[in-house]
C-alpha cells in the first residue's frame, strides 16, 4: 500500500479514419478535485467523458486535460461562407463609395477569415460517435498515466514522510529524556532567586511548596504522550491506499501544538533546543504532506 501525490502528466494518441489526436492530462496540487477541459470544436461529449474519468481515478488536485484533433488534408470538404463574405463587403462599402479605397477583389475577399471554411465536422452521426467514443478511450487512457505519475510521486513521498515521522519520534523521545529533569532545575533556579530575595529567611519548606506548584505548571509529560500518539496516527495513514492527504494536514496542526507547548513550558536551554527541532521537523513535513491526495 502507498500513497498517491498529485503532481504529474499523461499522456496518449489515437487515430480514426481521416482523423488523428493527442490528449494530455496534468495535474498539480489542490485542496479538492477540480478539472478543466480543452477539445477540439464539435466534440462537446469529450467534456463528459474527461470529467467522469478523473472523479473516478482521483479524488484531489487541479487537472488539466487537453484534447487536439484534426483531419487529414482533403479529408474534408471545402466551404464557403457567404454571410461571413457579405459582411466584409458591407463593412467596406462605404469606404469604397466615398474612393477612399479600391473595389476589393476576389482573391483578397477569399483570404479573409472565416471566408473559406474547412468542413472538419463529420456529418455522418454514427461516424461521429464512433469517433467520439475512440477519442474517449484515449482520454481515459491519458488519465491512467497521469495516475501512475502520480503513484510514483507517492512512492516518493512515502519515504521522505516515513523518514520525517521517525526524526519527529526520536526528537520526542530525546525531549522525554530532557523532561525528567525539569522539576530539579525548577527547583534550584527558584531556591536561588528566593534565597537572593529573602535571604536565610527563606525556608527550605516554602521552596519545596513554590518548586512544586511550578513543576505542576511546567510538566509536558501530556504533551509528549500526544506528541507519541500522533507520531502511531502518522504512521498508520502512511500505511493506508488512498485519500489520505487532509488527514495527515490535520495532523500536522496538531504536531505543531503540542510542539509549540512543549517550548513554551521548556525550562532548559537543552529541552528548548530539541523543541525548535522538532518544530523545524514538523514544518518539513507539513511541506511534504501538501502533495499528498
């Protein structure tokens, strides 16, 4: 089992008769499944076809998919579009009438746009889906690469993510061991900072009460036991087939929580330090989990 990133590209070509295309399927990163379509002009049903093929491969990402036909040279009838031609003459009649410019001539009417029209829609309708249907099997098969580029980039991110899960968990493990010594250094610095203040008057009764109620405030024992659970949790959705992207996002929030409590109730310089790593872990794999479907 792995997970799937959603960066990636497909790509597939097929041909019909006098007709040939080209699709191609890309996608990058996206908080939901978003899915834009280019075809070639009288091929509305491609739109249909692309969409229900990627709501059945993926469940996140912005994906782009393009179609290019065309029909061979002579393949198809020539036209002539007479309301196009009317409108050029139209256009340019006044400025014939008043001599500021010359009668146009055939050959310039015929090299205007939209004059000569190649017929490249096919007329007979089963023809035409039939060719629809080709160019269809062709997306969807555009769709089966961009899904196994985007399965390979998983396989990627699995190990980086696997790797960041273990540092977060050895950084925990590390603040544990760190932890253990809070209510001694607690302790001393408050004894010394009572002892300057009050001198010989300060009971050593007092300081064990003042040291303890700071320890209380102080213990990140709930924090790191969290921090462990999370690390089980990350460990479970990377071994999961599917959709797991949001989930780890969630995680990584609560990562980040129990990290920054755990330096705000840090009492050593060494604890803080593992703190920040951990902090710093957490970010790279927030990163990470952003490719993530």
């Amino acid at each position: 089992m792995t997970i799937s990133g959603m960066t990636g590209f497909g790509r597939a070509e097929g041909a019909l008769g006098a007709w040939s295309w080209a699709v191609e399927a890309r996608s990058v990163n996206g908080r939901n499944l978003e899915v834009r379509f280019r075809g070639p002009p009288g091929f509305e049903g491609l739109e249909r076809a692309a969409r229900e093929g990627a709501q059945g491969r993926f469940l996140r990402g912005q994906l782009t998919i393009g179609v290019q036909a065309k029909r061979a040279e002579g393949a198809g009838a020539v036209r002539l579009n007479l309301e196009q031609l009317e409108r050029y003459l139209a256009a340019g009649a006044p400025y014939v009438a008043e001599g500021r410019a010359a009668p146009p001539r055939l050959d310039g009417l015929l090299a205007l746009r939209g004059v000569i029209e190649a017929g490249d829609a096919v007329e007979d309708a089963e023809a035409q889906a039939a060719l629809e249907a080709a160019m269809a099997t062709s997306i969807g098969l555009a769709l089966d690469g961009l899904a196994g580029a985007r399965a390979e980039e998983g396989r990627v991110l699995q190990g980086v993510l696997d790797g960041l899960t273990g540092r977060i968990g050895d950084l925990t493990d590390k603040a544990s061991g760190l932890a253990d010594g809070q209510p001694a250094i607690i302790k001393a610095r408050f004894e010394k900072r009572l002892t300057d203040l009050a001198g010989e008057a300060a009971s050593e009764e007092r300081i064990l009460q003042e040291a303890a109620a700071m320890a209380v405030k102080a213990d990140v024992q709930e924090e790191l036991d969290r921090l462990r659970g999370h690390v089980d949790a990350a460990r479970g959705l990377l071994a999961t087939d599917g959709g797991v992207g949001r989930k780890l996002d969630f995680l990584t929030q609560e990562f980040m929580r129990e990290a920054n409590t755990l330096c705000s109730k840090s009492a050593s310089g060494a604890l803080t330090a593992v703190g920040l790593d951990l902090k710093a872990t957490i970010e790279q794999f927030r990163e990470q989990v952003q490719n993530v479907e």
